[in-house]
C-alpha cells in the first residue's frame, strides 16, 4: 500500500508509484482505485461524515491486507501519519520515501526504512520478496 498526501495535492505522486511499482512486478493493494475512493477533488469534510467513515473504514482495511506500507513524505498529511501508526501498531513494515530533508522526527521515529529515491525503494522491496509470483 503507497500512502501519501492526497488532500493537500500528492495524488498524482502516489498513483504514480503505484503504477512503477505495479510494472516492476510487485504486488499492491491499492486503495485508491478500490471502491473510487480518490477523494482529491474534495476541500471541506465537514459536512462528509458518512463519505470520511467509508475512506477511512477502507484505508483501515487496506492496511490489515498489506504486507508493508510505503509511505511517501512530500508534504504534511494528518491521514498518512494516523496511517502509518496505525500499520506501526499492527506490526506492519513501513518503508519512508523521503526525497527531500524531513524538518520533522515523528516520520523518522515511525518508520522501520528510510530510502531517498525510488531505486533504493525497489530494491528493498525485492529483498523483502514481494514480487508477483
């Protein structure tokens, strides 16, 4: 499962991933495409409680079905990080993308990896044996 910033403009980073990762042959589960569930469009869930129940309920069950979350860091994401303690709770790797300096520890504390690029990426996630087979 990539997870990532969505409300606050990252979609396009993690379908992104999603579609590398799929080409290199690796098994995903991804939640967005599953039951329409890219909410990108959306600026205000105040008034969405049913629809926010529904994106969280299946981001819950996304992460109990995955072996391990990548997490790409590009811009603050309060889903992502309830994501990413949630999948630390349940005894779930998660591997930090982190491009770019992280100004902040909790990510870090979090994380069990931490790659810089997508090639350091791939080849942690072959060693984990999570290709298609």
């Amino acid at each position: 499962m990539v997870c990532g910033s969505i409300g606050y403009g990252g979609i396009e980073k993690i379908r992104g991933l999603y579609t590398v990762l799929k080409e290199k042959g690796f098994d995903t589960i991804n939640h967005l495409l599953e039951k329409d569930m890219d909410y990108s469009h959306i600026n205000d869930f105040r008034d969405k409680r049913k629809l926010s129940q529904a994106i969280v309920e299946h981001d819950l069950d996304c992460i109990d079905n995955a072996d391990v979350l990548v997490v790409i860091l590009n811009s603050p994401s309060y889903g992502t990080a309830m994501e990413m303690l949630i999948a630390k709770d349940k005894g779930k790797r998660i591997v930090l993308l982190a491009k770019d300096s992280v100004p902040t520890p909790w990510p870090i504390y979090v994380s069990d990896f931490i790659v810089r690029d997508e090639q350091e990426l791939f080849q942690l996630l072959y060693k984990f044996g999570l290709q298609a087979q």
